[in-house]
C-alpha cells in the first residue's frame, strides 16, 4: 500500500463534496425568483462530475485511501451513467417541484449528497465505506420522500421508507460484521483473498452471508424484501418517485457487484447465495408481475414492475459467471432508462394540481399528443421486452447466461412470468391507443423536457436496434473489474 | 450474379422508412398527404423485390441474395438475410398485398389516417425481414415486432369488441414465442454460440431434446398458423380488425407460422418433426373437419371466412408435414393461394360492410341484383375457396391430398371430404347474401365496386385465375428449395444405435 494515498481516482466524489456544500450555502443567499441559479448550479456540478468521471476513468482498478476506495471500469461507467440520469432526473422534475413549492435549495443539496452516496458505494472496496455510501444515499433519500411536509401520503411513505430502510441497513451491517468475523478483514479485495483460500470460518460466513443477501434484498426491492418498494413509489413526490426508482438502481447493483461477486465469489461461496438469490428472483418475478395487474396507480404499478426487473435481473447475478453479471448490469442500465422514460412521461402529464397518477389518465393520450404516446409506447414495449425494443436484449442477456449454466427451467419461468407482465404494460398502450381522452388539457412541456424525454424514449429503438454498443460497455467494464 | 443493390435490406427498410415518412405528415389534416405518401411508398416497396424475382436462380440450392454484416459482435449475432424460393413467394405476396390494402384503405380510413398507413407499412417491411431472415436471433426479432402494428391496427380501428381481440391477439402469440425464445437460446449454447440457422441445421442433438424444441417451435408457430387448439385467437382478431387488418392477417401474418415450422421446426430438429408427424397431421385435419364444420354454422361473414381460414390454413400444416414433395409443394402453393382467395374475401366483406355497416348474413340477400361485378368477383373468390379446380385453391388442396395419398389412404380420404364441407359454408354464405330477392331496404342502396375497390379486388382475382390455370411457374420457384428442405429432413441427425 502506498503511504502517500493518491487523491485523483476520487476526484469526482471530491468535487461532488465540495459543490454540494458550496450550494448548500449559496442557496442561503438566494431569493425564490432566482432560485433558477441554484439549479442551473446543480446541474453544472453534475456535468462536471459525469466529465471528471470521464477523465480520470481508467482500465486497470486503482485503489486509494488505503484500499478503502477503489476506481475501475465498473464504478466509471456506473457513476457516469449515475451523473447523466440525475441530471435527467432533475431536468424532468423541474416543473413538477416548482408547481408544489418544493423548488428550493434542500431538493437540490440533498440530490446532490445522495448522488454522493452512490458514488461512494459504487466506489466501495472496504465495508465501511460501502455502509457510509449506502447510509448517506438512504438518509438523503428519506428527507427527501417527505420533503412535502404537508401531505400526509408522503409523510406515511417516508416514515416507512425510513423504519424498513433501517432495518435493512441493521441487517447488512450484521452481516458485514459476521464476514468480518469469518475472514477477519473488512476490504473486499481481502475478503476474496481468504475466500479463495479456504481461509475463513465456514458456519460464521455463511451466517453472515444470509444477512447480507437479506440486507440486498431489502435495497433492490426483491421479494420477500420488497414490502417498503409500492408505498414509497406511490407516497413520494413523483419527482423523489423518479429519482429512488432510477440512479440507486446503479448503486444497488454496485453493491451487490462488490459483496456478492467480488467478495464472496468464491465458487463455495457462490454455490450458497446462488440458491437464496434464485428463490428471490422467481417470487420477485411472480409477485411483481401478478401483483402489478391489479393496480390502478400507474406509480403503484411500476413499483411492482421495479420488482419484477429486479428479479429479472437476479438472474443474471446468480449466473455466477462475468457474463452473467454483465448481462445484469446492461438489465440494470437498461431498466433505469425504461424507469426514466415512464416517470418522465407521468410528470410531464402532472399538472399544477393534479397528479398523473391514475391508470385512466392516460386514457386517449395519443389523440391529445401522438408524440409523447409513442414514446410512452416505445417505453412500454421496451419494459415488456418485445423486440425490436431495448428492453428484449436485456432480458435475452440474462436468460441466455441462465440457460448457459443449465438452469433452463428458470427462463421457462421468467419467461412465462415475463408475459404476464406484458399484459399490464399493454394495458397502457391501450389506454393512450384506444380509449378516448377524458380531458383535452394541451400539454407544455419546455424544450429541455421534451427533447430529453424524446432521446429517452427514442433511445429504447435506437439501442434496440443497435445494441452492440452499451452491450460491449457493460460486459468489458464488469470483465475488467471482477 | 450482379447485384450491387441490398435488395432484400431495401425490400426490409424501405416500407418501414416511408411509414416513418407517413407518419410525420402529422394528423388528419393532411391525411391526402399521407394516402399519397403511403401509396408510393407501397408500390416502391413491391418494385423492389421485382428483381429479386427476376434474378433468381431457380436452380441453385444455395439462399440468394444474401448479406451478411455483424450486428450484435459480443453475442455472435448478424445481419444475414437470404432467401430460397420459399421466402420470395412470399415476399412477393407480402409487399404486393400491402400495396392492396393502401388502396383498400383509401377512403374507408378516416381517422388517424397517417398512423394507419404507418402501420401496414412498417408492418410490411418487418414481415419481409421475417421471411429473408437467416439468423434465428434476428427472425425471432422480426417475427415478434411484428405484434406491435397488428396490434395497434387491431386495437384502433377495429370494431367495437377490438380492446379485447387485440388483447388476446397480442399474448396469445406472444406466449407462444417467448418458449421459442428459451428454445433458441438454450441451440444458441449448444451451437457454441451462434444464431445462424445453417449452424443451427448443423446441429445434432439427441432425441429428447429434439422433442423439447420441437414442443417450444410448435407453440409458437402452432398459435401463429393457427392450428386447432390455439386458433381462438384468430375469429376475434378477424371479426375486430379493419378489413385491411383482416386482409393482412390472413394472407401473410398466418404464414409466419407455418414458414416458420420450414424454416426452422424441420431442418433443425428433424428427427422429432418426423416422429411427431402424426399428431400434426391429427391436429391439422380436425382443423380441416371439425373447423369447416364450425364454419358451415357461423351468422357472421367475417367469422366465417376467419374459420374458413383456419381450416385452409389445416392443409398447409398436413402438407408440411407429410414430408414428401407433392405435400409440401402442395402446402406453399397453398399458403401463396390462401393468401390471394382469403384475402380478396375479407376485401369483399368489407366492400359490403363499408355501406351496410353490417357482417351479419341474414342482413344481405339479393346483392347481385344491385352490385353485379362485386358479385362476380366474390363468386369468384368464393369457388376458389372452395377449391374449384381453374382457380389457386385447386391446385394446393390437390397437391396435398396426392401427398397424403403416398403415406396413408385415409389422411387423403378425410382431407379431401373436407373439399365439400369447404363447397358447402363457401357457397351457402354466398348465396344468402348475394341471390334471393332484395328484403332489406339497406341493400336496395347497395352502390356497386368503384374504380378503387375494383382494382384492389381485380389485382387478386387475376392472380387466382393465373395461378389456378398456370401453377407451373409458382412450383418452379419452390422445386428447388422443397427438395433441399426434404433432404434436410430426411437426413437424421441421431448417432447410429450401437451394435
């Protein structure tokens, strides 16, 4: 280990830091009618960060202070694509929170500090600093879900959020500590080291392992873990909605990366959490899809659509080989664009007053605005998985890294499951086809909205049609990391 | 050869780049723009694949025209297009009936003009990459993207029951490809990593698996056909759909189906299509029976001839699977045929519900008396599709029966009763509706064929009369390709049992 720790793989985060203090106090000094200022601020420090990312990526994994923290291709390409869906996130959000007062400098700062915490837990080698990122992330987060203080919904959802998302925390540092039990070290590169070597207590790990995948579970909403995921969709702002159902999907995925692949991918080890993960993938699957047919909130149901991804995309995680875990990170890179696109088209529909919620809102949506029902379209097909959309090859990668390791039967499931769930989602393209409007309120979204939710949408034909490009990012970026 | 141009790319991309092209003409208030548009771009689209027609060989066993690009590198997927005689015949069908259903389309559409025409365009273009298609992987993209415009077609102008029809429609086929999917993914392992259908044909796998692959082929294509008993679909998509969407439906989209069981159910796994033979020639003759009977009872024209359809469509799977060259021959002559018969019916249904508003039967009577050529031209779609000999529906239904007479007297015998159960619901709906005396005052109105439903009914009867007075050069194209897709078959792939 070097003593003089290099700063430089952390000079994004670094930056990050520094910005969103520097808005935090800003912001004090900056009057309602300029608030403008602050945004335009946040978005720049976002830019900034995705370009330093950028410029200080490089193909061989570096570590730094002290091995706590570590930058390679995986956490660039994670955290690049973290910075650009923020600033999707907030560029769709703006109208939406300055219709409800919510256009102030907390949104922005507490943005800005979670995007932090995922950037540090994607960066993560050491536990600790996995735990920090995560916890910075979550507690950003739940003030965030009740930054309306007056409604009671989302007051309910972050009192929630926050007792289950505690929980959850308890129970992966539980975990943390019976690996660091086990191994007797807390740096993931370590922990792989003994794993490899059989040098661990075998009954402690495995103990420590249950809680772990449990505490994971909890993060990316996988059944039985997944309770917390429909309240908060639907009790959150739309614009908090969007940013929890899209860039923590990359650090979730980080984690699961660092503690399941790297640290405990030994293949003992993998042989043991393949199992607790498939039981997980398969109810995620089944509820998800099932559960989301019944609802009436198109939030509420893509929350249940958000399980049956994430199930989905355990798939490629159990794989337990680099392809699989490739095909899992282009399923979560895709999902987060489909997510983007869906909650983009629910708050542009949101009006001062009126939340875009109900499923018969988008009733007739194609004759009041062809243009946005077909990128609604595009989205929808995509998150069905119909080709030529984005969203087939994604879950064509995972099944095809389960039918590889021989586990058939498992994409015959995911399959089936797959086309219950293409039934809700066509359910959408029939309200916006089909049905009549039941308002003909024009819709006026500024042109940053809509030329981003038209390169959002478009870019599930686009990548479906060439998806070679974003397929090689994510193989190569999981292949030189793990 | 000499053929600088990506003819069958174009025959692919250009329908679906003028359905782009339509589409941004915007809403109805240019909707002339858009028919103008949408019609040129048709016709180019059927121009194009007039010299795949004119420079193939009909000789050469190899596919024609073939291009091949990388196109998915990490997952060792291409762009390989090529095509045998099979898949011209039906790349012709295709784009000329889409060129049809534009002009059948002209005036009846009246909203969203732009998205319609939109549809069938793309439609087109994606049911052309199916046919030219050699990598599974990009068949399968093909085959599945084209639910998408049926279903928007379906599900917007269709008829009042049309959210439910294109419903089923789209999860009834898409259940049946998503095992296809796990199918193709789990040969792509056992091929080391391709999608390529000739490795695919390389491939030699024992004979359970064949059986399990062969099952996954057959739900998807079984549902597409439709075989008897996942045809339930088909009736309500029928009834529902605009006439254009019927139009297509019956005469293409069916055929993904069974070109999909040439394509890939018999050369891959030929083992188990050989031993499971008699279940589908069981399944394909009560589609013929039991559904002709069905059909005999129906009120509704546009039921009828969706029945009329499934139990035609019986004979192409039988032929298929009777594995010699009359019965396969036989089954594309018929697919080409159905494509023209079934086609020019559901425009003639349409022509009458366009002024009547209505399908039922027992609401026409006496039409002739009031539109003399439509009822020629319906007579005559209506003997072909009961087989009478001089038209297209003759010459696929006997074929057949001669192949079935090679491998067992009574498959013959039964199918070939069902040629009068075929007469009988033809020729009885015929009658109600066209003879008889004028009762209803509607049909009193009745206006007969204008210059552009004759063309879009004329250009398919030619083609009945031509093809049921001149199969030969129609059998020309396909010789080859049949007997190298026999030989495939006939060539098992199971390792000698030891001795």
């Amino acid at each position: 280990m070097e003593y003089i720790t290099p700063l430089w793989p952390a000079y994004p985060e670094l930056f990050l830091l520094v910005m969103a203090g520097l808005i935090l106090i800003l912001d004090l000094f900056i009057s309602d009618d300029h608030r403008v200022f602050t945004y335009a601020l946040t978005q720049f420090t976002l830019l900034g960060c995705a370009a330093l990312t950028f410029l200080t990526s490089n193909a061989e994994p570096i570590y730094t202070f002290n091995g706590m923290f570590v930058d390679d291709l995986m956490a660039d390409v994670l955290k690049l694509l973290t910075c650009v869906v923020v600033i999707a996130v907030l560029a769709y959000s703006r109208a939406y929170v300055s219709a409800r007062g919510m256009f102030r400098g907390e949104f922005f700062t507490l943005t800005l500090f979670a995007t932090l915490g995922m950037m540090v837990m994607i960066s993560a080698n050491h536990l600790l600093t996995l735990y920090m990122g995560l916890e910075l992330l979550s507690l950003c987060l739940y003030a965030m879900v009740a930054l309306q203080r007056d409604s009671l919904q989302s007051t309910e959802a972050a009192m929630k959020y926050f007792v289950l998302g505690a929980l959850a925390s308890g129970m992966l540092l539980y975990g943390m500590s019976m690996i660091y039990g086990a191994t007797g070290s807390l740096e993931i590169t370590e922990i792989a080291q003994r794993a490899a070597d059989g040098d661990y207590l075998s009954a402690v790990m495995v103990f420590g392992l249950v809680f772990v995948v449990a505490g994971l579970g909890f993060k990316l909403g996988a059944v039985p873990f997944h309770m917390w995921v429909p309240d908060i969709y639907q009790g959150a702002p739309t614009a908090v909605t969007l940013l929890i159902g899209s860039a923590p999907k990359f650090a979730a995925f980080a984690i699961v990366m660092r503690l399941l692949a790297q640290a405990l991918g030994d293949d003992i080890l993998v042989d043991q959490w393949r199992q607790m993960l498939l039981i997980m993938a398969v109810l995620s699957m089944a509820i998800g899809n099932l559960t989301a047919i019944m609802q009436t909130n198109l939030k509420r149901m893509l929350a249940y659509s958000a399980i049956s991804h994430m199930g989905f995309m355990l798939l490629g995680v159990l794989s337990g080989t680099t392809e699989g875990y490739g095909s899992s990170m282009f399923y979560v890179v895709v999902y987060v664009l489909m997510s983007l696109g869906a909650f983009g088209v629910i708050l542009l529909l949101s009006r001062d007053g009126f939340e875009a919620e109900n499923l018969d809102d988008y009733k007739g949506l194609n004759q009041r605005n062809p243009w946005y029902a077909f990128l609604m379209l595009l989205v929808m097909f995509s998150m069905a998985g119909v080709p030529p959309m984005v969203g087939f090859y994604a879950k064509l990668l995972v099944l095809q890294s389960v039918v590889e390791i021989g586990l058939w039967w498992l994409a015959v499931i995911a399959v089936i499951f797959s086309l219950v769930g293409a039934f809700y989602y066509l359910r959408i393209v029939k309200l916006m086809y089909f049905d009549e409007p039941q308002t003909q309120v024009v819709l006026k979204p500024t042109f940053e909205v809509r030329a981003l939710l038209s390169v959002n949408g478009l870019a599930m034909l686009i990548l479906g049609i060439a998806p070679q490009p974003l397929m090689v990012f994510c193989i190569e970026a999981v292949r030189a990391s793990i | 050869m000499m053929h600088e141009l990506p003819l069958l790319s174009l025959a692919i991309w250009l329908p679906i780049i003028a359905g782009i092209a339509v589409l941004l003409t915007g809403g109805d208030r240019d909707a002339r723009v858009a028919r103008v548009i949408a019609l040129i771009g048709a016709v180019m689209g059927f121009v194009v694949t007039l010299p795949l027609y004119a420079g193939f060989d009909i000789h050469q066993r190899d596919f024609q025209f073939v291009e091949i690009k990388t196109w998915i590198e990490t997952f060792g997927v291409y762009y390989h297009l090529g095509i045998d005689g099979i898949s011209l015949l039906l790349i012709l069908l295709n784009s000329l009936t889409t060129v049809i259903v534009v002009i059948a389309g002209w005036t009846v559409i009246q909203t969203r003009v732009a998205q319609y025409m939109a549809a069938f365009l793309v439609l087109s273009g994606l049911m052309n990459g199916v046919f030219a298609a050699q990598d599974a992987l990009l068949f399968y993209v093909f085959f599945e993207a084209t639910l998408i415009p049926m279903f928007i077609i379906i599900g917007v102008w269709g008829g009042p029951n049309r959210v439910y029809a294109a419903l089923k429609f789209f999860l009834y086929t898409l259940m049946g490809s998503l095992l296809t999917l796990v199918a193709l993914i789990y040969l792509y392992n056992a091929a080391g990593g391709s999608f390529a259908m000739r490795d695919l044909y390389q491939l030699a796998l024992p004979f359970d698996l064949q059986v399990l692959v062969f099952m996954a082929f057959f739900v998807a294509f079984a549902v597409k056909v439709p075989m008897w008993p996942v045809h339930t679909w088909l009736p309500d998509a029928h009834v529902e759909a605009p006439t254009g969407g019927s139009v297509v439906l019956a005469a293409i989209m069916l055929k993904l189906g069974a070109y999909g069981f040439l394509r890939l159910s018999l050369p891959i796994v030929p083992d188990a299509s050989i031993y499971l033979a008699p279940m589908m020639i069981g399944l394909s003759l009560i589609a013929v029976i039991y559904i002709g009977l069905v059909a005999l009872v129906q009120s509704d024209m546009k039921k009828l001839i969706a029945y009329s359809s499934i139990s035609h469509m019986g004979f192409v799977t039988m032929g298929i699977f009777l594995f010699n060259t009359q019965g396969v021959e036989g089954a594309i002559i018929q697919m080409i045929s159905h494509g023209f018969v079934s086609g020019g019916l559901f425009l003639c249904v349409g022509v009458l519900y366009d002024q009547m508003h209505s399908r039922q039967i027992s609401d026409y009577g006496g039409v002739a008396k009031r539109m003399p050529v439509f009822a020629a031209l319906f007579m005559l779609f209506a003997m072909a599709n009961s087989g009478l000999p001089g038209t297209s529906g003759f010459v696929g239904e006997f074929l057949v029966i001669m192949g079935a007479t090679q491998v067992n007297f009574w498959f013959a015998f039964s199918a070939a009763i069902t040629l009068i159960f075929g007469a009988a619901y033809t020729l009885w709906m015929y009658k109600r509706v066209v003879f008889g005396d004028v009762v209803n005052p509607q049909v009193d109105a009745l206006v007969d064929v204008n210059a552009r439903e004759f063309l879009a009914l004329g250009l398919f009867a030619i083609l009945v009369l031509v093809m049921g007075l001149w199969p030969q050069p129609f059998a020309n194209l396909i010789h080859t390709s049949v007997s190298e897709l026999l030989a495939h078959v006939s060539y098992s792939k199971l390792p000698l049992p030891a001795q």
